[in-house]
C-alpha cells in the first residue's frame, strides 16, 4: 500500500490479504484502516483515494478517524482508520465484501483489532 503521495492520502490495496487486515466490516457502514505516520485526531475528516484489489479505479472516500494506532509492531503497522460515508463509501463497502465474501467469518489478523 502506498498511504500517502503529493499531499493526497492515497491507498492501493494490491490483494485480498491486505484488503482482510484493512477492512473493519464491524464498523457502521464499513472501516478502512490506513497505514500512515500522518499525524491525525479522532473524529477528524478525512479525504482517501482508495483501490480494491484486482482495481485501477481510484475510489474517492471520506470517514470519521475512528482508530489510531501510533506505533508499529510485528503484526500492526502504524497508521489510522475511518468510518466510511457517503455513496462512495457505501459501495467501497459492498465492493469489499464482495471480494471477500466467504473470507471474513475466519480468524485472520487485522491491522485494528
């Protein structure tokens, strides 16, 4: 993933393994996490450019930072997640669950929780 290029906060996930640590299906309306040192507080707006794997389409998000996590370790990168809203948040939501339909009930590791 490529969290942060020219001031625009974008993010590629290239595969499904990523986009299952990254994406929080158990947030109201979806959650994305974003590997970032950006500093940013919670409840704080913010604008993402975001892919899906096997996507070239540039999906344009807003959320709510809903979770920081300030240091890396072996399992987590350092980085934020957001509540998605809007239409286009809506459909990176449906989108991902498509992709990984049959993949989320099973214990993999997420960047969050």
């Amino acid at each position: 993933m490529n969290p942060r290029t020219g001031g625009i906060i974008q993010v590629n996930i290239s595969d499904r393994k990523i986009l299952q640590s990254s994406y929080m299906p158990f947030v109201n309306g979806g959650g994305l996490f974003i590997p970032s040192n950006l500093a940013v507080k919670m409840g704080q707006e913010i604008f993402v450019l975001a892919t899906l794997p096997e996507q070239s389409q540039k999906i344009p998000l807003t959320g709510k930072v809903i979770w920081i996590s300030y240091k890396q370790n072996v399992d987590k990168p350092q980085g934020f997640a957001i509540q998605l809203t809007g239409e286009k948040g809506a459909f990176y939501k449906m989108e991902a669950e498509k992709l990984l339909a049959g993949s989320m009930s099973l214990n993999h590791p997420s960047f969050t929780m």
